[in-house]
C-alpha cells in the first residue's frame, strides 16, 4: 500500500542498518580479539622464546580460531536479515505508541490486497509512525566499545610499530613465519672471538673464545657446540661449556686431533652463525747447516769449515767455535714444508727476514729461495758482529712455529794482537853500564806476524829491533844496555813490545800494537846502591823484630819445673856451670807463671818463619834489581848473598822448631832450633850494621873525590878567565868567584880531614867484628894522611886565592888522585877478605875434620868400655879423651870466631863444644852417666859433622864468588874490547877498496894496523892471564877464529888492501868479543840450571875423604856461559851463512866460503856434544859413571 511504502522502506533501511552495526560490531571485535591474542602471544613469545614448532603449532590453531569464529560468529552477522515485522516488533518496544500497531501494519501492508480494517490500521500506523526513521531501535554502545577496542589494539600495533619497528618486525615475523630465522634480540648474546681464524697448527690445544655482549657475565652459562671432521668425515655434534676468564670473556681449551673443527657459541637466548677452523702442521726447521770462509789474508791459518746445527733445539744451534770477523758464512736452513718467501722484489723482503730471523743478521744479508713457496732458504752475508737468530717461520696461514729454534753464533773479530813486556816485569832502575834482558810476549787470536822491542830514551831516538815469528804466541828475548842509547844518570828508556799480525782489510794492514812501556830510570852508582841500602835497612828492621820475638818464644818454651838441686837437666847445665841452679828463686817463681801449649808456640814459630820467608823474598828481589841494573860491586852483592844465606839457614831451622813443637813438644830439640833462628837472625842484624858502616865511609870518600873533582873543574873555568893576570887587574866579579872558590877549597879541606877521622872511628869500631874490613878503612885512612890530602886542597885554595890557577889544579888533581887511591884502598880489600876467608875456610875445613875424626875415636872407645864400666875410674881414659875433644873443639871455636864470615861455623862448633863438655860431666859423675854421656858425645860428633858440611858449603860460596868478580871482569875486559875492535871497523870503511899510491890513506892504514895489532894482542893477553878461558874449549875455539880474523885484517889495513871480507871479519871480530862478553856477563850461579848438578859432582868429591877435602872448584867459566857462547856462534854461522849466499861470490869464492862454513859447523857440533858429555859427567849418576869408566 502506498501509505505504508514509506514505513517498509524505513524499515528495510533499519534492517541494513542493523546489519552493518552487528556486522561492524562483530568485525571489530574480532579483530580486537586477534590483535590482543597476537599482542599477548608476541609478549609471551619475547618472554618465553617460544621454539619455532611451538610457534607454529600456536599460528595454526590461531588460524583454526578466526577461522571457526568467522564461520561460527562473524559469518551469521554477515547474514543476518530479520523480517520487517520482526523489525517492527522490535521498533513496537521503542515506541509504545506503534505498539501491536506497526508490525500488523507491516505485515497488511505486504499482503497483496489487504482489507478495510487492516487498512484502517496501516493508515493510523502510517500516522501514528509519521517521519520517524526508527534508528533508535539500533543499540550502537556494544558497536562502540568494540570500535573502541579495536582501536585500541590497532593504536598499540601502531604505536610498537612506530617505536619499536624492529621488535614488531621480529614479532610479526616470529608470528606470522615461525618457519624464519627471525629471533627476538637476546637478553644474553655471546660474540665470538675467533674471527679471522680459520687455521690453527695441528697437534696444540684449541682455545675458544667468545665475548659476552648483552646479559650480566656473572649469571650467563655460555657454552660452544662443535663437531670434528678427521679424513672428511664429520662426528656428532657436542656442547662444552665456557669457562669465565676476565671481563666478560669466556674460554674453552679443547684437545682436537682431528683435521677440522666446527663450532657455534650459544646462550640460552642466542646462538652465533657457525665457524670452520683447518688445522695444519707447524712450520718448522729440519736442518741448518752453516758454512764459513775465512778472510783472505787468514785462509793461511784457518781453513773453510761446514758445521750442521741442526733443528735449532739443541745443543748444536750454538756454535762452538767463534767465526772470525770478516768471514763470507752461508746458513742453509731445510724447512718441514713449503713456506712463503717474498720475492727480491719485493719491498717486504726486508721485514720478512727480520722478523723470521731476527734482527741481528747485517744489511747486506742475501736470501735465496728456489719458489715462493719453498721448502729450503739460503743465507749468505759476511760475519761482523755475534749473532743471536730466534727463528720465527710463518706459513700463508699466519700461523707461527712454536719450537723455538735459536741459533747462536759467536762472531770473535780479529783483535791486535797483545803485546807486553814480561821481563822485566816492572819498571827498573838501572846504572848505564847495565846489561837488562827484555823478553817480549806477543799472543793473537790468529798469528803472530812479527815481533820486537821497541827502546826509545826520552828527547832522544827511537831503535825498533823487530823479528819474524809465526803462531799464536811469540817471544823475543833481548838485552839493552842504556850505554847503547847514550842515556846515563838521569835519563829514562822507554821499553816496548812491538807486534804486528795478519789483519788486513781494504788492502790496508793495520798499526802494529805497541805496549805500555817499561819504564828503565837511568841512576847513578850512588842512587842505585842508595835505593838498595833504603830496603835493606828496612830489612834490618824486619829482621830486629823477628829476633826479638824469636828471644820471647825461647823464654817461653824454657822449662816448668825448677830443676832440683844438683841435678842437672840438660847437657848444657854441665858446660854453663850454674845451670838451673843459679837461682832457684827466680827458677821458682818463673815455673808458676802459665806456659802457652806446644800448638801456641808452634803457631808462633810458624809466624816467624814467615817473617824471615818475607825478609828472603825481599833480598832475593834486591839481588834481582843488583843483577839487572848491573851493579858488578862484589861488596854489595857479597852482603845480599850472605843476607840471603842467613835468611835460608834461618827459615830452614825455625820450620824445624815449628815440626818438633808441633809433634813433640818442647824438646830440648826444639829450644836448639830456636837458638839456632835467633842467632841467624842476629849475625843478619850485625852483617848489615856492618856493611852500613863500611858503605857510609865508601860513600863519604866517593863524595870527597867528586868535590875535589868538582873543585879542579871549576878552578880550570875560571883559570881560562883570570889567567896571566894580577888580582888588582881582576874585575869586582872575578875577585868574588875566585873568593868563593878558594872558600869552597878550604871547606873540602876540613871535609877531608873530617873523613880521615871518621874513617880511623869505623875501623876501630869494626876491628873486632870484621878486621879485613877495618884493615881496609885503616889503609884509606894512611893513604890519605901520608899523601895529605887536605893539605893539598888547601895549598889549592892559597894558590886561588893568589890567582894562580896552575898551582891550583895542581894541587887538586893530587887531592884527587890521592882520593882515588883512597877509595881503591877499600875496593882492594873486598879482594883480600875474600882471599883470606878462603884460606880461613881451608884451615877450618882441615881442623874439624881432625875434630870429627877425634869425635868418632873417642865414642867407638866409650862404647866398648861401657859394658864392664862401673866406675868412673874404668872411663878415666876415656873421659880424658873425651875432655880432649872438648879442649880442641875450644880451641876450633876461637879461630873461627878470631875473624868474620865463620860466625855459623862457631856458632856450630860451640854447641859441639857444650854436648863434649856435657859428656865429660856425665862420664865423670860417680857413678858414671854412660847412656846420657854416650848421647851427648854423639849429639856432639853429629854437630861437629854439620860444621865440617858448613865449612864445606862456605869454601864452595867462596870460591863461587871469585869465579864471579873474575868472571865479571873478564867481561867487562871483552867488552871494552869489542868496543875498540868496533870503532876500529867503523875507520876502516873508507879504506875499502884504496890504493896504495894514496899516501894519505897508507899512513891510515898502517895507524889503524897498529890499532889491530893491539887489540889483538889485548886478546891474547886475556888469553895467556885467565887459565879460566884455556879450560873451556868453546872459548877457545872463539879465540882461535877471533885470531885468524885479527891477523888477516891486520894484514890487509898494513898493505891497504882492504876488502868487505876484511870489514866482514873485523865485525865478526867485534861481534865475537861481544858474545863472549854478553855470555860471561849474563851467566850466574844462582841462574844457572847446570850448578847443582856441579855443585852434587863437587860434593861427591868432597865426601870422598881427606884425599878430597879441597872439592872440586867451581868453574870460572859456568856451563851456562859456554851453553850461550855455544848458542850465539851457531846464530852468527847462520847469518854468515845467509851472506855467503847472498853476497853475489864468485863459484870459487862462494865454494871457499861454504867449506870454511861446514868447517866451522862440525866444529861447533864436536863442542856441542862434548858439552853435553860433561853436563852428563857432573851429574850425580854421571859422575859415578865416570869414575868406574876411570
């Protein structure tokens, strides 16, 4: 119906509406639902890390959800359609008004012809409803708050979308694709730390790391999982857990042999993407093997060398022997695979060997390597510097060796040779006469080239005397005599050893190395000998003190107890007479006083044994300075060889007394050593007052003769000035010098009186002690008083004064001679003292050996009649024998104490003497003593013995000691000589090759062979006056050839025909004489190894009987001196030798010259060989040899 169309029509736009709201509704509210459902799931899935099946499944039967909701929910409101009426009915219940009105109305209106009534009813429905739409049916609050819901999750979408993009993308994707890798950002997430790693060496523990990026480190449980491939098949994978280390780092040290490993590191929220680590073995080196060439100039002494030093781990990695600077050396190292060399090319050449052999290898160093990767590498540089190579190989891998391979080697460069002076071995102080041996040593790490000495005297020349020697070491002995150099008191030589070796280096040798030097101080006599006195002195010193304490030891080890009286407790109780019985009192009290121990004393005695082993030393040093600086004054030397003696004798008792304390106590053996010490001591004290006082007056007349010699050669000055004139013509200054000239006149003039007085004071106090020696003052003395030496300087000084300066010199040069004689007076009497000690010797020698023999008689008498003795009138004969002895040996005693020098023999002889006379006593007592008399006289006979063996030994020094002072001056004889035959030669040289008609150079000529004629006359007379020179062959036969040369070169300067033969000869002359010279000068007994087998041959002869008693003496000529004769003319044959074949000879001549050389040669071996047969004669055995062969 028309009227209800618009009803209908409101109504079917309600029912659309209605639709829309429910479907809207619905929408929205599933989707809020689903959106809050995925929210939720996502918050729980961040917080629970749901795995991907889990979200999967969670995905699917969220799916299943909305898809059932849809169709169970959702899909009925899309369908939804109610009917208008039921709309009606509902709109009915809005408006009570329509109610049971609209929904008939509706329902008439649909009907196709309705009726009267149901239209009357549609029209007041029509009218009732009017305009209204009916909306207000629709409940839109449920469509709101769905809407609002919906809203809400998709403001949270937006919102996380919006500010937390990454997070919704995660969740989306977690949500949506659980099937993706996409993970929620950990809460605790490792990283791992073994980037970059994709090779290890094989056989080493892995280290696995990983560091902690997100999360607390104390709380994480990180762990790795990995697995192992060995031959390409993988094992099963496996978790370990990490270890915390520091920080946030975490390590797992896994033992994998295997040829890869896998792994992942992972926490309970993340796991990293997995990593391969290979492993590989080390590089290492199998071998090295070093080559070496030494320099060029040293391939002469060193040779090429090749040593293995194997892997670098042992031993052999450190060379042995050092590479000698300079030396061309290729190390050859063989790898245990192939490792990568740069290319010479390339700029990281350098890096790479220092780093894989270090940096000590030179800039010069060559590599050579077959490949870029090779398996051997060549090093080739040249050795300057040690060399220490910590060997770092490194494969493409980066992977280092971990063996430790070094190599070591010890590089020594060719240093100087070292050079010194070792003899002498300090610096000297010499007269200018000396002969000073100097022994150069040179050593060097490779060869000694030459050697030398070097002497330069101060301001002055320089002489290099340099010899060709090969070896490590070298040595040069010489000898400088200051004369040579023209140095004399005042003047200093500087000694030097020279070396030279093979060193060379661009072609350019280097500087030969000279030592420090020795210094040799020029002095005078008087300073020498004054130098020596000083230390003598302070031996004198020494030696007052050791026998002070030597006295107190002896009072010491006296004895404890008093002896009772009568008895006597020693043998020397009966020869002193009041024995211990003299006071008993003091015996008494001193026997309470504590006595020190055997071992105290022996300590003690020890202690002055080395006092008296350093007051040795000491001479023993002087005697060296004397020899050295070439003091030949017999005084001087005389009083260090007795000193010497003294100290021996001293140092061999108290080591004695020291033994006999030591083990037995205080034995009357022990007090006799002692005594025997302190004597020794003593007569040392007295020697050297005594020689004090004899050098004191020495000096005081030596010092008067220079001031007179000083006086006549400024009176000679100033005579040249003032001569032929008047004093009132002399000026102002000449009448003051001529004052004080004739001043200094009469104040030497008084000197010399005083000397004169001083001189009788010494004799007199010497007369006792030494009465040679105060003969020897005694005749100074007169010979200056007879010849008046004082009063001859002061008719000097009257002569100056009146200016007359003839009659002064005059007088002076008596003065001076008579000062001369003065002091020749006290030389002369070394000479005779000596003499007569000798024969003093040979008397003593003849009376204690009649002492011995009287000695031995009367103890084999004792013997036999002390078996029946029981009285002691059954010994009287005996005892008188004995007593007999003791009246002898008295007599004895007093000739050897009559004069000096035999003061150990008497001291000797009265210990004899105390055990005689102690026999005596005991032979005597009643009942006799026989076993205490029987000791005691053979204790005395024992004595008697040691003072014939000293006597014996004295007599032997004796006439050593003439040999020496003859010896000495036949030396100095040959060398003056030498020096005459040496200028002699150096005049001739312009004579070579003169004519006779050349007047001027005739007379020459003939000067110069009167000259020779001398000289050689001179030789001869030495000859004729030293039997010592005709009793040794080898002298002999250098008399002989010096004879041919002398007669032949006289001859030629005669008839001036001289050639450079003849100046040959003439040098051989003067070199001859100066051998002989140097080999008298040079030879001593102390030095010489052949004297004690003469001395054992000597005494051999001696123990022989009285037939034998003289002994044997010593040789003038010692063998030593003849062994060094013999030595230098083999030298010079040698270098005549070199002449002959190098001096341009004709055939002849040179066949002339070499059959005179082998000549001469078979000479010297005959000489030679005689010398050893009687070296082997003199020895002990050789000498018994000999005598059978006799």
């Amino acid at each position: 119906m028309p009227a209800m169309t618009s009803i209908v029509e409101r109504l079917e736009r309600l029912r659309r509406r209605a639709r829309l709201v429910l479907l809207s509704e619905r929408s929205a509210v599933l989707l809020a639902v689903a959106i809050g459902a995925a929210m939720g799931w996502v918050a729980l899935d961040a917080l629970l890390r749901f795995p991907a099946t889990l979200r999967f499944v969670a995905l699917v039967v969220g799916v299943i959800a909305i898809a059932s909701a849809i169709a169970r929910w959702w899909w009925p409101a899309a369908r939804f359609r109610p009917s208008l009426p039921t709309l009606a009915l509902r709109v009915e219940r809005q408006r009570p008004d329509l109610a049971g009105r609209l929904a008939s109305g509706v329902e008439f209106a649909q009907r196709p012809a309705p009726g009267v009534l149901e239209k009357r009813v549609v029209e007041s429905t029509e009218r009732l409803a009017g305009d209204d739409p009916f909306t207000g049916v629709i409940r839109r609050d449920r469509l709101r708050r769905a809407l609002v819901g919906c809203g809400a999750a998709l403001v949270a979408v937006a919102a996380i979308a919006a500010f937390q993009p990454e997070f919704a993308a995660i969740g989306a994707k977690r949500l949506f694709a659980p099937w993706s890798s996409a993970e929620w950002p950990a809460r605790t997430l490792v990283q791992s730390l073994m980037e970059g790693v994709t090779h290890l060496p094989r056989g080493r523990a892995v280290l696995l790391r990983a560091e902690a990026v997100r999360g607390d480190p104390a709380s994480m449980r990180p762990f790795v999982r990995y697995r192992t491939t060995r031959q390409g098949v993988a094992g099963p994978w496996r978790d370990a857990a990490l270890a915390r280390q520091h920080g946030e780092v975490f390590e797992r040290p896994l033992e994998v042999d295997a040829d890869s490993i896998e792994f992942r590191f992972g926490t309970s929220d993340a796991m990293t993407d997995a990593a391969t680590i290979h492993f590989v073995r080390p590089p290492a080196i199998e071998r090295a093997t070093l080559r070496a060439e030494p320099p060029a100039y040293a391939s002469a002494v060193q040779a090429p060398s090749e040593t293995e030093l194997g892997p670098g781990t042992d031993a052999r990695a450190t060379l042995a022997a050092p590479l000698l600077a300079g030396s061309r050396v290729e190390l050859d190292f063989a790898f245990n695979r192939e490792l990568p060399v740069p290319r010479p090319d390339d700029d990281s050449r350098r890096e790479w060997l220092r780093r894989t052999f270090g940096g000590d290898l030179p800039e010069s160093t060559q590599v050579e390597a077959p490949n870029a990767l090779s398996d051997r590498v060549t090093l080739r540089f040249e050795a300057s510097d040690d060399l220490d190579l910590p060997i770092e190989l490194r494969d493409e891998h980066g992977i280092v060796g971990d063996d430790g391979a070094r190599y070591r080697l010890a590089v020594s460069p060719d240093r100087p040779p070292a050079a010194s002076i070792t003899d002498p071995a300090a610096d000297e102080i010499v007269l200018p006469s000396a002969a000073l041996a100097v022994t150069a040593e040179a050593r060097d790490d490779l060869s000694i080239d030459e050697i030398g000495v070097r002497v330069e005297k101060v301001g002055g020349e320089v002489r290099d005397t340099m010899e060709r020697r090969r070896g490590e070491s070298a040595r040069l002995s010489t000898t400088v005599t200051p004369e040579q150099f023209g140095a004399g008191p005042g003047d200093t030589l500087l000694v030097s050893a020279i070396a030279t070796d093979d060193f060379e280096q661009d072609g350019v040798r280097r500087e030969p190395t000279i030592s420090p030097p020795r210094r040799i101080r020029v002095v005078s006599e008087e300073e020498f000998t004054r130098q020596i006195r000083t230390q003598l002195a302070a031996i004198r010193h020494s030696a007052i003190r050791a026998e002070a304490t030597q006295r107190e030891i002896i009072a010491s080890t006296a004895p404890s107890e008093p002896a009772e009286p009568g008895e006597q407790t020693d043998p020397n109780a009966a020869a002193d007479g009041d024995g211990a019985n003299a006071d008993p009192d003091r015996a008494n009290a001193d026997a309470t006083a504590p006595k020190p121990s055997a071992e105290e004393l022996a300590r003690r005695q020890a202690r002055v044994s080395d006092r008296i082993q350093g007051m040795s030393a000491a001479i023993e040093s002087l005697q060296s300075r004397a020899r050295a600086g070439g003091l030949e004054r017999d005084a001087m030397n005389e009083i260090l060889r007795q000193s010497q003696d003294l100290l021996e004798n001293a140092a061999s008792r108290s080591a004695q007394a020291s033994t006999q304390l030591a083990e037995r106590g205080t034995t009357p053996e022990a007090a006799e050593s002692q005594e025997a010490v302190r004597a020794e001591l003593e007569d040392l004290v007295r020697l050297l007052d005594r020689d004090e006082d004899a050098w004191v007056a020495t000096r005081r007349i030596e010092r008067l003769r220079e001031q007179i010699e000083g006086l006549l050669e400024e009176t000679r000055r100033t005579g040249e000035r003032t001569v032929g004139r008047d004093l009132e013509r002399l000026s102002a200054e000449e009448r003051v010098a001529i004052d004080r000239l004739a001043s200094r006149d009469r104040s030497v003039a008084d000197e010399a009186r005083e000397t004169m007085e001083e001189l009788r004071d010494r004799a007199a106090r010497l007369a006792e002690a030494d009465r040679a020696r105060a003969a020897g003052m005694q005749e100074a003395a007169r010979r200056g008083e007879e010849r008046q030496i004082a009063r001859r300087v002061e008719q000097a000084a009257e002569a100056t004064a009146l200016n007359q300066p003839t009659n002064a010199e005059q007088a002076l040069r008596e003065a001076a001679e008579t000062a001369q004689s003065m002091m020749d007076a006290i030389r002369d009497d070394r000479r005779s003292r000596v003499e007569e000690l000798r024969r003093r010797l040979a008397g003593l020698e003849q009376s204690i050996q009649g002492l011995v023999t009287q000695a031995q008689t009367a103890l084999s008498a004792l013997r036999e009649a002390a078996p029946t003795a029981s009285a002691a009138s059954d010994l009287a004969p005996v005892s008188e024998g004995v007593v007999s002895l003791d009246r002898n040996i008295g007599a004895v005693t007093d000739e050897a104490r009559s004069g000096g020098g035999t003061e150990r023999v008497a001291r000797v002889l009265e210990r004899a003497g105390e055990r005689s006379a102690a026999s005596a006593g005991l032979l005597r007592a009643d009942p006799p003593r026989v076993p205490e008399g029987d000791e005691a006289l053979d204790r005395s006979r024992g004595l008697l013995v040691d003072a014939l063996e000293a006597v014996r030994e004295q007599r032997r020094n004796t006439e050593q000691q003439q040999a020496d002072a003859k010896r000495r001056e036949l030396a100095a004889a040959l060398r003056t000589l030498s020096e005459r035959q040496a200028g002699l030669r150096t005049a001739s040289e312009p004579l070579e090759g003169a004519k006779s008609a050349d007047r001027r150079r005739l007379v020459e000529g003939r000067r110069l062979s009167v000259e020779q004629s001398l000289i050689r006359t001179a030789v001869n007379n030495l000859k004729s006056e030293n039997e010592e020179l005709a009793s040794s062959d080898l002298f002999v036969s250098a008399l002989a050839r010096l004879d041919g040369w002398m007669v032949r070169s006289e001859s030629s300067l005669s008839s001036l025909s001289v050639t450079k033969w003849t100046l040959e000869e003439q040098s051989l002359s003067a070199e001859t004489l100066a051998m002989m010279g140097q080999a008298l000068a040079d030879a001593s007994a102390s030095d010489d190894p052949f004297a004690e087998a003469a001395g054992a041959a000597a005494g051999g002869a001696e123990a022989g009987g009285e037939g034998a008693q003289a002994g044997r003496r010593p040789p003038a000529i010692p063998p030593v001196a003849e062994l060094k004769l013999l030595r230098e003319s083999q030298a010079q044959l040698a270098r005549r030798t070199r002449m002959a074949d190098e001096g341009g000879l004709t055939a002849a001549e040179r066949q002339t010259r070499l059959r005179e050389l082998t000549q001469l040669q078979q000479e010297l071996l005959d000489q030679g060989e005689a010398w050893m047969e009687r070296m082997r004669q003199m020895s002990p055995g050789g000498t018994a040899e000999g005598a059978d062969a006799k």
